[in-house]
C-alpha cells in the first residue's frame, strides 16, 4: 500500500482527513461522515451466504478491521510526534487511570509487565512521553522509594481527545442502529475474541523459548515413527 493516505483513502475518510491535518499543521480539521450504507441491504446479502462462509467472511471482516485500527492509531501517534509503541503505552496508562477515576497509577514495572517490554524500552517510552508533557514520573507517596507514572489530564484532553471526537461521535451513532441485545452479545463476542489473542500471543512467546520448541520437535519426530 502507498504511504500517501492523501491519494489512496476516499475523500470522506477520517484517516486521509487526520492525514491532512497533520501535513497543514491545521487542528480541529473538520470532517466529513463516511458514505451512507444501506444496513438491510448489507443483511440480505448475508442472508444467502452458508456457515462455513460467514464464518470465513468474519474473519476477513476482523482482520480488516485490526488494520484499520492500527492504520488509525499510527495516524495518531504521528500526528502527536509519538511512535506507535509510546501511544499505546500512553493509552493504557491513561485507562487505567481513568478506570480508577485517578486513583491508580502505574509503574514503570507493571507498565513492562503489561506490555512484554524491555525495563529499558518502557524507560525510552517514558523519557519520550514525559518530554512531549504527557505524563511524569514521581515518588510514590507512600513508598519514596518507588516510582509511579502519573498521566497528565490537561494535556492529553487538549491535544489528544480532540482526536478521537470525530470517531467517537460516529461510534454513538453506528451503535444506535442496534439493540440493546445486540450490543451485548457483541460485547460478549469481543471479549471472547481477546481472550483467543492472548491465547495465541501467550502460545508464540512461548515458542521463543528453546526447550519448548526442542519439546515440540521431539514429539512431531514421535509422531512421525
């Protein structure tokens, strides 16, 4: 795929509109709905279609949407001059945050412990983070000899949210278009479906590690006799 978003995404695309507000340097760039779609038209189609290939077309459907996803976030992140690593970092350090209502605070640990990384990558992520201004890292109150990460709202509300405005807004209006019901047996569905990728992410680091891969062999060579 080419790298100019300007060209290769429909005119309405909130991606190519994002695109374009970082090259102008303009915020706040209006934008545009995506087109109309005609959701019982999209059913009827569906209807036809067998087991095996509405599974198979669910698949494709969630694959594309996890690019999607990944394309939108590393618009973000170049837009806030961040790599794609330190925005998600920034993400669940501000959830959690905002789960706790500002009660909870991370640490640099518990930040690598969730994230698989490196103790001196999660420091490179915070060093980055704490000079764009979006968190500090300080004593904790309680333990001085611990260091907690603290996110900073002001900031994250007036250079981040107006981010997601936009997309957050259709959201509430696509899922208005569906019952209570429904929604949560999408919701039902979606936690399901994270609970097989951290199956299958749990699975592959742990391929990594020598004596299971040397276990796995043995037995396809026991297998094979």
């Amino acid at each position: 795929m080419s790298s100019d978003l300007s060209s290769n995404f429909g005119a309405k695309d909130p991606l190519r509109a994002l695109y374009l507000a970082y090259q102008t340097g303009e915020k706040g760039l209006p934008l545009a709905g995506p087109a109309e779609s005609d959701p019982e038209a999209a059913v009827t189609s569906l209807a036809v279609l067998g087991r095996d290939e509405l599974v198979k077309r669910l698949d494709e459907e969630m694959r594309a949407q996890s690019a999607w996803t990944l394309f939108f976030h590393s618009t973000v992140a170049e837009r806030l001059n961040l790599n794609p690593t330190d925005h998600k970092c920034l993400d669940m350090i501000w959830r959690g945050y905002e789960t706790s209502k500002g009660a909870a605070y991370m640490t640099p640990g518990q930040l690598a412990r969730e994230t698989k990384l490196t103790t001196g990558a999660v420091t490179g992520v915070l060093d980055r983070l704490e000079q764009a201004g979006y968190v500090l890292r300080e004593h904790d109150p309680e333990d001085r000899r611990r260091i907690i990460v603290r996110p900073v709202p002001e900031r994250i509300k007036a250079d981040i949210w107006p981010l997601f405005e936009w997309l957050s807004a259709e959201f509430q209006k696509l899922c208005g278009e569906y019952s209570d019901e429904e929604l949560r047996r999408m919701i039902e569905f979606s936690r399901r479906t994270q609970d097989l990728l951290q199956h299958a992410t749990k699975h592959l680091r742990e391929l990594d590690q020598p004596e299971l891969v040397q276990r796995a062999m043995e037995h396809l060579r026991e297998l094979g006799e």
